[in-house]
C-alpha cells in the first residue's frame, strides 16, 4: 500500500476511534507512569505539540509551559483536548502534520505515540522540520513505544510500510503505520544527523530528549 493510502486510513481510524482513545490511559499502569514522567522533562517556553490526540498530555504541559500550541488532523480528537484543557495558554489547530508547516519557532516541541506513526520514508523530513521549528537552545521531546510493544499488535507482514491493524469496538478495521523503534538505533540514527539525542527506556515505551544539528534553522 502506498504510504499516502495507509496514512488516509490512518487518520480516518483516529478520526472514528477518538472516543475510545483513552481507554488505555485508565487501563494501563506504564501510561500513567509515563504521564506522571512528563513533570520531570525539559520542558519550557512556548511549546509546540504534535499530534495532541485527546489531551492526554496537554494540561500537563500548559502546566510548565508559557504556551502550548497543541496540533492534530481529528476534529473528534480535539474536541474532547479542548474539554480536557482548561488553560487559557492553550491554542488548538486542526492540521494534517505531514502538510502542515510550523509558522513559528518554539522552545519546546513535543509529541507522545507519534513517531511510531511517520512511515520510515518520510522521518528525513520529519526531523528536519523538527529542527527548523526549534528556537535557538530549544528540545525535541517524545514518547513512543518501543520493540516490545509489537506483542501487543496485531503487525501485518510483508508490508513495504510497517503497518499494524487496529480494530474499533463496532467492529470496523483500519490499517495504521506502526514502527516500532529501537531506542539505540533512533538515538544512532539521530547522532548521524547531527542532533544531540539521550533516549532512555521506560517499561515497553521510551523517553527521548534532543537537540538538533546547530546548522538547524
């Protein structure tokens, strides 16, 4: 499957699953410790957040930042953000993220179970348009899965894109991108770059903090 259709599907499965989305927030133990680990990140300024899904992390967030722009492509997805939110520090956008471009520099760009979701053919550009978002002394934060989160998937062999099925509770069926990094070859990969890149392991998921290549912008 082209990446375009699978990133179609992709974005129609979190436009219709936004209600259940946060269901594994109150079911899983590692995502609460996950969300509690964001208190102890570098995270400052005016801050920008991609692919905010429901909120999950955006109050946490606004309470250390000065402002949070908070981005993602479902409608669905950011209604339920924006009753979560109350912070008046907090500016939403509808946005497909492989379109669109930040207009602006931010000290802080975050983004939580995302990475695992840009298809390997267009991370290049994906960073590098990190890297021109950031101020001058900015970070890139994120949170993902890693390796042995692919048990808990149902991972679609002999795909020329990783890709994984993901089902609705009506019984609809969508396929998403899905890879599964590892922390010492994202954080090898990253260094070839240029950027300056810890990744720590926490549970099945990872915590990465970099910085990017000083030419960046």
């Amino acid at each position: 499957m082209h990446d375009d259709a699978l990133l179609a599907e992709q974005m129609a499965y979190y436009k219709a699953g936004a209600a259940e989305y946060d269901r594994p927030y109150a079911e899983y133990e590692d995502l609460q410790k996950l969300l509690a680990a964001v208190d102890d990140l570098p995270i400052a300024g005016d801050v920008l957040e991609l692919a905010c899904g429901t909120g999950q992390w955006t109050p946490r967030l606004a309470a250390r930042a000065q402002s949070v722009t908070a981005v993602d492509a479902s409608p669905e997805a950011l209604a339920l953000a924006r009753a979560r939110t109350a912070s008046l520090t907090v500016q939403f956008l509808e946005a497909d993220l492989f379109e669109w471009q930040p207009p602006r520099c931010y000290d802080t760009v975050f983004f939580a179970f995302w990475l695992s979701h840009v298809p390997p053919t267009r991370l290049p550009d994906f960073w590098n348009t990190i890297a021109t978002a950031l101020a001058p002394g900015g970070k890139a934060i994120f949170i993902d899965d890693g390796p042995a989160a692919a048990a808990y998937e149902e991972v679609l062999a002999n795909q020329p894109t990783p890709t994984a099925l993901r089902r609705l509770d009506d019984g609809s069926q969508y396929r998403i991108v899905k890879v599964f990094h590892d922390a010492q070859t994202l954080t090898d990969d990253l260094t070839a770059q240029g950027w300056l890149v810890r990744i720590r392991p926490m549970a099945g998921n990872f915590i990465g903090i970099a910085e990017p290549p000083t030419t960046a912008g």
